[in-house]
C-alpha cells in the first residue's frame, strides 16, 4: 500500500517540476522594455518603438510623472482618434507594468492634449 502512495507523490513532483520549467522557460525568453528609454513615457513618444522587437509576453514598463500624466490601453480606433473607450481601465501609478499579447497593442496618455502631442505607441507583435 505505501508503494502506491509513494507512486502517487513521485508523480506529483514530476508534474510540479515540469510546471517549474514551463514558467522558467517562458519567463526567461520575455524582454522587458523601458518605454521611451530613459526619458520615459512622455510627450513625442510615438516612434519609440520603431526599430525594436517585441515579442508575446514581453513587458513594457511605463515611467513617468503621475501628477501629469497617465497610460491607458486601448484599441486602434481609441489610438488613432486619442480617445479612450468606454471602460477602458486608466493607470495612474508612474511605474506600470504591461505584457504584451500577439497582435497590436496601443497606449495612450489620456490627459487632455497629450496623446495628440504624441504621447502614444503602437506596438505590433507576431
């Protein structure tokens, strides 16, 4: 009886081990991207990304002074009109994380004026 137990424990170190290295791996082939470099996200941000690969689960960190700005993720039409869906969840920390999913992903600043002074990035990845 003890040796089915032991079968059974031995099969779950496995799997916990595997789900381990699953994590491992994906976490190690991310990049993390500091948006607009050492400036950070600010006003004529919209070429930043021209140039770089991303790729899925990569993360954009978003620097920057929330007493004046903000990010907020949006869909093509909120991008290329600056405005922000309804719903659509603003951050406002300074310091926000975002990863990114395959396709296009857009940001933009929505505080009144800034995304039309280029505080947006569209960043597509395969």
């Amino acid at each position: 009886m003890s040796k089915g137990r032991g079968s059974a424990s031995m099969n779950m170190v496995i799997v916990i081990s595997m789900i381990c290295i699953f994590v491992i791996a994906k976490n190690t082939n991310a990049e993390t991207h500091k948006v607009g470099g050492p400036k950070g996200w600010t006003f004529g941000i919209v070429s930043w990304p021209n140039g770089k690969t991303f790729k899925a689960g990569d993360v954009l960190v978003f620097n920057y002074n929330a007493k004046l700005h903000n990010l907020v993720a949006v869909d093509e039409n909120g991008y290329k009109r600056c405005k922000t869906p309804a719903g659509a969840q603003v951050l406002r920390t300074g310091n926000d994380e975002i990863e990114l999913a395959s396709g296009a992903n857009y940001f933009i600043c929505n505080v009144p004026g800034h995304c039309q002074t280029g505080m947006k990035i569209s960043i597509n990845v395969d």
